[in-house]
C-alpha cells in the first residue's frame, strides 16, 4: 500500500461513525447515539481518490462494481446509466439468478392465487414501482452494464482493491457498491428449520418454492405476525377462496425479535388449542409500528376472512411427517399443530458478509456510512438495508429495511459518487403495505407511514372505510399513519411528517372523521408557517 493511501486509510478508519441503535429495533430508545457532526466533512476531503482508471471487461479490472442485485442494485444502476457512467464501466456482482426486481412484489402480487393473474418476471423488474423504463435483462446489455449471477461475492481484499466471487473470478474494481441487503432469519436445523415444506421468503426462488408448496398445502401454518406474515396470510386467504387447495386454516405464531426467541407466556392447555389458529407470544400484529387498538382492528379483518389467531404459545420443534417433509408444529405445551406448509416470517439480518472489515455497526447492525453512503474505506459504499446511516432528521443512526430507501440511498450514493452533489441523506422514513388487492377480494388493503412512530397517538376512524393514527410527541406531529387515504389525503402525510407542526392532541382526538382530522393537521401546518 502507497504510504498516501495508508494515510488515507488510516484517517478514514479514525472517522468511522459512532454506532447507533436501530429504527425498527428500538425506535423509541432514549439512548439513541448523535451522529458526529463532523465525519461528513472530513470524509468528502479524500471521497474519490481510489477510483481506478480501467473499464476493460476483458480484464480483471472493472471501473464500478455494485455488489448485489436486488432494489437498492437496480436504482444504482439506474443512476449510473442517467449520468453516462454505465457503458463499459459497470458490473453488478449478483447470488441471485436475475437481474433486479422490485422485491416488495414476492408477498403481494406475486402470491395471487393462480387465476388471479399473479406477478411474474419481467413484469416487475426495477422501476416498477417508482416509473420509468423497465430494467429487464436487456436493458442492462443494451446499456452495457455488466452482469454477473449465480455467482455470490465471497471474499474482499481492500488493499489490492479485490473482490473473490463463489466460482474462482477475480474482479478489480475502482469503486465499490455493497448493496447486498439482508437475509431472512431462519430457525434451527436442530429444530426443523430447514424440512422441506418450511419456507422463508427474500427471492424469487424462495417465492417459487412457496407456490409449488401452497398448490398441494392442506394446512399452512405462518410464523410471525409482522410484514411478511401479514402479507403471507392474505394471500393464502386468497388461495383458500379462489382454488381447490385445502387451505383449512392459518396459523401465525408470533416470534419476540427483542429476544429472538419465542416467548414463554401463557401455556394452552391442549385441549384448548383450537383447531384453526393464529397464536401470538408477542401482543398483536406489527408490533413495532401498530398500536394495539390499530392492530386489532386489523385481525378482526383477518379473522372476517377466517384466519384466526392464538397469541402467547412457545414453539418447541418442527416434526417431519414419514416422507421426510414438515408435517407439524410441536409446541412448548406439548400440543401438536398439524401443518404441511409453514412460512417462517421472523425477520432479517443485515448481509455483511463478506465485508466486516470495511466497519460493522454494533447496535443496529449493517455497515456504517456517512451520509453519502461512504465507508470507512475510501471507495467502498454501502446501501440499502445493509447500510447502518445517520437518519438526519432524528439525529440518530439507523438502517432501514424499506424499498423506499433502498431506491433513494443508491440514488444518493451514485449522484455523490459521480457528480458535484456533496449534501447529507436527508431521508423521512415512509412505510408501507398492501394485502387482499387480488381481483375478487372483500377488502382491499392500503396503508402509509410517515415520520417517526414516538409519542401518544390518537386514533381517529373506524377501520372501515378508513383509519388513521397520529403520533405526537412533545405537542408536536411526528408521525401518521393512514389506511385507505385518497391520492390527495396521501400527499399531505409527508408533508406533516417533515415539517412536525404543533398539534392540538384534544382537537384532533374530538375529530369526528378521518377527513375532519387530516384537515385539523392540515390547519395546524398554517399556524406553523404563521409562526
Ligand atoms: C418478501 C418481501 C416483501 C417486502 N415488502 C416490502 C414492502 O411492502 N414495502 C417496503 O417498503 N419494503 C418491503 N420489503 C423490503 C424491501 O424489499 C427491501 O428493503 C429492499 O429490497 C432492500 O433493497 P436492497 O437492494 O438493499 O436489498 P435486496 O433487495 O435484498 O437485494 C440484495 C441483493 O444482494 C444479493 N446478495 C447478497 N449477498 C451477496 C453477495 N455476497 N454477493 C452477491 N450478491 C449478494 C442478494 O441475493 C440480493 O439479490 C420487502 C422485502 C421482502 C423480502
């Protein structure tokens, strides 16, 4: 190493960012880190000096690579191509077997039952869910890009600026992209974690395994009641209306992420365990956005559609049947739940691996960057999920499991990496979900989050035609959330999320609609600006 770039190296290693504590993980803690004011600036003094001169695919040398190929790849790239730095300069390095998608579609459209019209490849490849032009396979050989699949990066040496790949290739890169997102959490082995029948849900082959399992399940048993179980318990509702499948019920079994455990609070009595179920040892579904009076108004529309659910039982083991394949769910109570297709939704874990050395984050997990995205190591980034980044607005850090940032922190990363373009992410957290929209439905599912999830919160609507809840923290609107809303009733969600005017908790709690209270919101935006 050049006595230059260990100086360099050194300096950035002396920068690395304080680590901090999760959104999700624990979005209320009062021990969340400050961001250090300084490191943004120091950063940007030595931002490009590693980027080498080469573009020659033959070779070993590539100019960019981004490693990974799911969202937070696919806008990359994307940005790449708008700035003329694609051609002959850019290679996606992918485990996957095709090009990037818009991942959120696995546990919505692509689960419709069969006759329903269900998403498949290339309808959803990149930039559906944001517009523009489709980024199908060709797309990336027409702009010249560069693909690697099937071919997991395994090994970084970042002094000769290297990376290793499964089957042998050595890539040199000038710039490097870590954008591998997370895998799913999967049980043990030891306790039938991987039986055939048991399915976890990040790709589309996990996706494609489900589908094959859902055509002949009788039984399908879901553990976890939050994102991927709700989204999962939807569509087999679907598949229960539309097809001759045998899907006698749903069970979700709800697993504590605070102590990635299943919880041991109240035992059933076996006799007692009914025969369609849903059980929880966490206390309702969404945990870590919905309160409780929300998420009951949402298993009540789950039980409408006869899913049912169980809250506090211990999971023991998962029981093959004499074909090898899952056939139950032994719990701690000594009951036994019959099953033939479980779909373990228990959350995920930042892919890292194999970059620890670049700087991990403790607390959040993930890899820390500044905010544009750098590492400790000049021309290494990060985006997507895996990044560990300080969230601005809340002057904390945090790493974000969402499209919505995925999209926007590639696009971030990209335009500081290849233009003028030196301001901080400033980035309002946006989350959202979909269940229920196959053709036929009772009821179509639709909510938004903006802001922070802090505070009291006043729940304003009955679930049908709408609800919303507001949190407010210090007399101040920090979040919103909004089932149902109109395109129009949409847009102003950021708004107040951003802005965070004052907010008469009364006022609101005496709204009679949730219309009437969006325009109390919107109101109070006024006086804001007034003052
Ligand atoms: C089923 C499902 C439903 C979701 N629904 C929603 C939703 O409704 N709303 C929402 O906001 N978000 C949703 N999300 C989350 C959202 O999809 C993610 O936040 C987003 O995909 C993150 O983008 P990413 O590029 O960082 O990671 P990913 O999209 O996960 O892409 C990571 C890529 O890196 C590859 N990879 C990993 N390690 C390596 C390696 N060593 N070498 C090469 N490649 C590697 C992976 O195979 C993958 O292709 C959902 C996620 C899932 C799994």
């Amino acid at each position: 190493m050049s006595s230059v770039r260990r100086l360099m190296v050194t300096m950035a290693n002396s920068l690395a960012l304080k680590h901090g504590l999760s959104l999700w993980c624990c979005p209320h803690s009062a021990s969340l880190n400050q961001v250090p004011k300084s490191s943004s600036i120091a950063f940007s003094s030595f931002r490009r000096s590693f980027v080498v001169a080469s573009s020659a695919f033959a070779n070993e040398n590539r100019e960019f690579v981004i490693v990974g190929g799911g969202n937070a790849a696919g806008y990359a790239a994307r940005t790449f191509v708008e700035h003329g730095m694609a051609d002959g300069k850019l290679c996606i390095v992918s485990k996957e077997g095709v090009a990037p998608y818009e991942r959120p579609a696995l546990t919505k459209a692509y689960l419709f039952p069969l006759d329903k019209k269900p998403a498949r490849l290339p309808g959803f490849h990149t930039c559906v869910g944001s517009g523009g032009e489709r980024q199908t396979p060709d797309w990336y050989k027409e702009q010249g890009i560069e693909m690697l699949y099937e071919d997991p990066v395994s090994g970084l040496d970042i002094e000769k600026q290297t990376l290793m790949t499964s089957s042998g290739k050595l890539l040199k890169y000038g710039s490097l992209i870590i954008a591998t997102g997370c895998t799913a959490s999967r049980f043990p082995e030891k306790i039938g974690g991987n039986l055939p029948g048991v399915h976890y849900i990040r790709d589309v082959a996990d996706a494609d395994s489900l589908i094959s399992s859902l055509e002949r399940a009788r039984k399908v048993v879901i553990v976890g009641g939050g994102y991927i179980g709700m989204e999962v318990a939807a569509a087999a509702v679907g598949w229960k209306l539309d097809t001759t499948v045998y899907l006698q019920f749903t069970l979700i079994l709800l697993y504590s992420t605070e102590c990635n455990c299943f919880l041991d609070i109240p035992k059933y009595p076996k006799q007692n365990l009914p025969d369609d179920a849903i059980i929880f040892p966490e206390d309702h579904l969404l945990q870590r956005l919905f309160t409780p009076s929300l998420a009951r108004r949402y298993e009540e529309l789950y039980q409408e559609n006869g899913v049912n659910f169980l809250k506090g039982v211990s999971i023991k083991n998962l029981e093959a049947g004499s074909d090898g394949r899952v056939a139950a769910v032994k719990l701690e109570n000594g009951s036994t739940i019959e099953a033939d297709t479980i779909i373990i939704g228990i959350g995920a874990k930042p892919a890292v691996s194999p970059f620890e050395i670049v700087g991990l984050d403790t607390s959040v997990g993930g890899i820390q960057v500044d905010g544009q995205f750098r590492t400790s190591v000049p021309g290494i980034f990060a985006v997507g999920d895996v990044a560990a980044f300080p969230l601005k607005m809340y002057n904390r850090i945090a790493r974000v499991e969402h499209v919505d940032h995925a999209r926007r922190s590639a696009q971030h990363c990209i335009k500081a990496l290849l233009s003028a373009q030196t301001h901080t992410y400033d980035y309002l957290p946006y989350f959202y979900s979909r269940v229920f929209e196959y053709e036929g439905s009772p009821r179509k599912v639709w909510w938004q989050f903006y802001g922070d999830n802090v505070g009291e919160t006043v729940e304003i609507g009955n679930f049908d035609p709408k609800v919303a809840t507001f949190w407010i923290d210090s007399g101040k609107l920090k979040g919103v959330l909004l089932e149902s809303g109109s395109p129009e009733e949409v847009k102003l969600l950021p708004v107040l999320a951003k802005i965070q005017p004052p907010v008469d908790k009364a006022k609101l709690q005496n709204a009679s609609s949730v219309e009437e209270a969006l325009e109390i919101a919107r109101a109070s935006l006024q006086t804001e600006v007034a003052v």
